[in-house]
C-alpha cells in the first residue's frame, strides 16, 4: 500500500525542482528580451520549440513503457534487460533524429528561423537536442523507478546552472551563440552525472529484441500521441513564425511561458502520478480510485486559483519581465492559462487510459485534436494575428479533454465534487477582485499581491469547506514532519 503522504511528499519534493524550472524561464525571459531584442528571442523560442516537439519522437516514447512494465517488475535479470533494451533504442533513435536536423540545417534555417544566416543556431540545436533526449532517458529512469529525490536534484542542478551561465553569456556580450553553447555544456554535465548512479544500480547487460518489440507494441500508437500534443502546445509558434515574424514569436512565446503556469502547478503532480497509479494498478490495490479522486481535486485546487491569479496580473508580470513590445499581448496570457487548464486535465485522464492499454484511442484522440488546432491556427492567425493563436488552443484543449475523460470514465469511475469546484471558483473570483482592486504593481507589489491570494483564496476555501479535516492535517503532518 502506497500511503497518501509519500505520495504528498514526492509531488512535494519534485515540486520544487519543478519551481526552480518555471524560475529559470521566468528569469531568463527578461535577460534575453531585455538585452538581445525579440527577433533573437524568437530563435531561442524556435529552438525550445524544435527540441520539445522531437525529443518525445526520439525517446520512441518508450520511457512510458519503463513505467508501465518495469517500475513493478520484482525478476531483477528481467529488470535489467528490459532497462538496458529501452536505453539503448532510445540512444539510437536520438542520433538519427539528431543527424537530421544537422544535415538538413539550411533548409530548416531559411523557413523556420529566419533565414540561412541563423544556420548555426539550428546545427546546435541539432546537438542540443541529442543531450536533452539522453539527459530525458535519465530523468525517467529515476521517475520510474520512484527515485524522485535524485530526479529533483538534477533537474534542480540543471535549472540553477543554466540560470547562471546563460545569464552570464548573454550580459557578458557574447550573445545568442554563448545562449546556445551553455545549453549544450550543461546537458552533457547531467549526462555525465547520470550515467554513473544508472550504471550502480543497475548492471550493464545486452539487449532482448524479444522484450523491446513487447516494450515498441506499447509505445509505438504513443508517438503519434506525443507528437499531437507536442504540436498543440508547440506547433502554432511555427505557423506564427510562417505568417508574421520572428518578432511575433517572440512577444507570443513570452506570453505563452506565462500563460502556461498550470503545466508547472501539474509537472510535480505528473512526475508521480503515473508511477503511482501503475504499481496500485499491477497489485489489484483498491486504494487506486481514492488516488485518482485524491490527485484530480489536488490539480483543481492550485489550477484554478491560479488560473485567476495569472489573469489579473499577466499585464504587471510582462511589464516587469520584458519590453514594452510584449506588454501588449497581456490578454494572450489569460486565454493560454484556460487552455492550458484542460491540457493538463486531459494528460491526466490519458494516463489512466494507459493502464488499460487503450494507447490506440489516446494516439486517435490527440491526432483528431492536433488536426483540429492546426486548422485553427492557419485560419486564425492568418485572420487576427497571435491572439488567433491563443484561441485555436483554448478550443482545442477543451475539445480534447471531452473526449478523453469520455473514455477514461468508461474504463474506471471515480468520485469527482462538483460543489467543490464550485467552491474553488467562488474562493478563487474573490481572490482576483481583491487583487484587481488593489492594483499593486512593482517586483514587491505583485509578490505581496501573490501571498496575499493565496491567503485569500484558502482562507474562504475552508469557510467553504472545501478542504476536509483529514486533508488538512495530513497537509499539516506533511509540511510539519520530516519523512
């Protein structure tokens, strides 16, 4: 039986390093607007893009298959053919992919980056894309195998350095390469570190073609799955890079890092999640609904408050971050956070699917759902600019999250409270007006406006009776003891 407050505390633990995640955007958001200028910025957004779009592609998603067949396999000869099988056909995978951009860099320069000129940045992007998959490889080892500690210190470890030498490089005057380059540097040091703790724990073995074509039959309708996703959050910076400008995917890449602060509220919640629900699956533990009702009220009672929170103060955070060419877009932050609300929801439910297998249905669903952002995307932002964009995801993701939490529920049920997102809703409405009318601005105006919300809006969740006495003293013993 998996209790409840290692559970809490691993949502905890990965939380944080989650935190100094979104920090590290948010920080280097200003350094790199503020000194490089937005056409800049936007080959940096385009090279996030590229890098997120094709590292689940690279990873044959086979990481979800580590999780699904291997974090409660008990025969270690097994265990460690099966490790060694999904590594290995990962790392291939990443150099075809890596090779590809690299040989094909003038093309993809001259209509996704701005033009041949911006060759260079594509090549390194090439490269950092080959390090990212293999530190993501590492990353998912430790998830999988319910190692979250030492997950968090190296993503932690990675935010921090990339911090501080991307910031270094850029004040420093050696612009958008040195950018490049630190990437590069810190994604081969976490690879390094890894290797090393993976190899201990586990011994190097040869492959089994027999276990991989068991482990690719699971992952392989998942690739389609990722790569829809991928494309919903990521794509439409292409088709706005397309039809306008660098420029345009910069402003619009800046708003969406703060529009989509529910998917750093859901990522520590994510990373434990799925590991979780398989090894209560694998046993037959009855305790798996209360998890699925336990984590789905969690998600809505730190999305939504913030969903509210980011809606009034979008304006102040861009002043404050970039230039005055982004405050503008402030509007696109508060329709990103809707949309983002029902990614998340929808990524949830999908992994319920997966317990059952029903990778099939989850690959149609996204497909569907890409297609339909696509097509709104080209129309929209061909018609009203980048505003179009932000609106062809809040549609898509609402159309997404219908139909997958349709079939999640035809495969398990579990209770959900309406009256207690109402209650959310009602304590959240309060917190924005409160924070609305005070019209704090400044670094110190809106952190004290941000904790003086949160107070807000639990002080009348619990008037409300939004959160039960067991949940609040099992929040209280977590918070107070140590593991």
């Amino acid at each position: 039986m998996i209790s409840f407050k290692k559970f809490l505390k691993d949502i905890g633990i990965s939380g944080v390093a989650h935190i100094s995640n979104t920090g590290k955007n948010i920080i280097l958001l200003p350094v790199l607007t503020k000194t490089l200028g937005a056409e800049p910025y936007g080959i940096w957004a385009q090279m996030l893009v590229t890098v997120t779009i094709l590292m689940p592609l690279a990873l044959l998603q086979l990481e979800y298959s580590m999780t699904r067949f291997l974090s409660a396999e008990k025969n270690q000869k097994k265990l460690r053919k099966g490790v060694y099988s999904i590594i290995i056909a990962m790392m291939i995978s990443a150099v075809a992919f890596s090779l590809f951009i690299f040989i094909f860099a003038n093309p993809i320069a001259s209509s996704l980056f701005g033009g041949i000129k911006n060759t260079i940045f594509v090549q390194i992007t090439a490269l950092i894309l080959f390090l990212t998959t293999l530190d993501q490889i590492i990353f998912r080892y430790f998830i999988s195998f319910d190692q979250i500690k030492k997950y968090s210190m190296l993503l932690l470890s990675q935010n921090i350095f990339e911090i501080i030498i991307v910031s270094f490089t850029v004040l420093n005057g050696y612009g958008l390469l040195g950018a490049f380059l630190s990437l590069v540097l810190i994604r081969l040091g976490i690879f390094l570190i890894g290797v090393p703790i993976i190899k201990s724990q586990v011994s190097i073995t040869t492959p089994s073609f027999s276990l991989l074509k068991h482990y690719i039959k699971f992952s392989l309708p998942l690739i389609p799955f990722n790569l829809s996703m991928m494309i919903m959050s990521s794509g439409d910076r292409y088709i706005i890079g397309y039809y306008l400008d660098p420029s345009a995917v910069g402003i619009y890449s800046a708003s969406y890092i703060l529009g989509s602060v529910l998917s750093f509220l859901y990522a520590p919640i994510s990373t434990v999640f799925f590991p979780t629900i398989t090894r209560l699956f694998e046993n037959k533990d009855d305790a798996m609904q209360k998890y699925l009702t336990f984590t789905f009220k969690l998600f809505l009672m730190i999305g939504l408050p913030a969903l509210f929170g980011i809606a009034v103060l979008s304006k102040q955070l861009l002043s404050i971050l970039t230039t005055s060419i982004f405050v503008g877009s402030f509007i696109i932050v508060s329709i990103i956070a809707i949309g983002d609300l029902f990614f998340n929801l929808s990524n949830m439910f999908s992994n319920i699917l997966m317990l059952f297998k029903k990778n099939n249905l989850i690959a149609f669903s996204y497909i569907i759902s890409a297609i339909i952002n696509i097509t709104l995307n080209i129309y929209l932002v061909s018609l009203i600019g980048i505003i179009g964009a932000a609106l062809s995801s809040v549609i898509t993701y609402i159309i997404l999250f219908s139909i997958i939490s349709f079939f999640s529920f035809r495969e398990i049920k579990f209770e959900w409270d309406p009256l207690f997102i109402v209650k959310c809703i009602i304590s959240s409405s309060i917190m924005a007006l409160v924070i609305y009318y005070l019209g704090l601005s400044g670094l110190m105006g809106i952190l004290f406006s941000i904790l003086l919300g949160i107070g807000i809006y639990f002080g009348f969740l619990i008037l409300l009776k939004g959160i039960s006495k067991n949940e609040y003293y099992l929040i209280k013993n977590i918070v107070s003891k140590k593991r």
